[in-house]
C-alpha cells in the first residue's frame, strides 16, 4: 500500500483542513502529522480505497477514510487522543 499523493490528498481536504484546524499535531508534510518529534498520522491508498494510519499508542492502526462518514470517525478520534 503506497503513501498517498497529492490527487489522493486533495479527496482528504476538508479532512486535512479539519486536523489543522484542531491545532494539536504538526503537519510537516502534506498529509503527514506529527505530535512533537514522532509521526502519528499519515494517508495511504490502494485499489481498496483510502486509509488512515493512525498511532494512539504503540503502532500505528489502519482506519478507512474513503466515505465522509469514516472521516468524521477518524477525526473523532484524533480529538479524544490528541486533543486532550
């Protein structure tokens, strides 16, 4: 599963814009989030779909982010990890 580029990215906008919004990671490149020195958010896709790949602990979890429902979800999920 590659990393998402930038056609894939620009579905993931209003997402994008929404985690930047919360002020709590740091987008060090498009796309790629990081909380002080360690990624914890970063986009992949494939012929399944869209995926976020999301470190609330140890590892990284792979959640879907193709339908604005699973976005929703995903940024959820950020704000109770993240955002305290």
């Amino acid at each position: 599963m590659k990393h998402a580029g930038a056609d894939a990215l620009d579905r993931l906008a209003e997402l994008l814009a929404a985690i930047r919004r919360l002020g709590v990671l740091t987008e060090r490149s498009r796309g790629v989030f990081y909380q002080k020195s360690r990624a914890v958010l970063h986009f992949h896709e494939d012929p399944a779909g869209l995926f976020a790949d999301l470190r609330t602990t140890g590892d990284f979890d792979r959640f879907p982010v193709g339908s604005r429902a699973e976005q929703q979800s995903l940024l959820r999920l950020v704000k109770v990890h993240f955002d305290g």
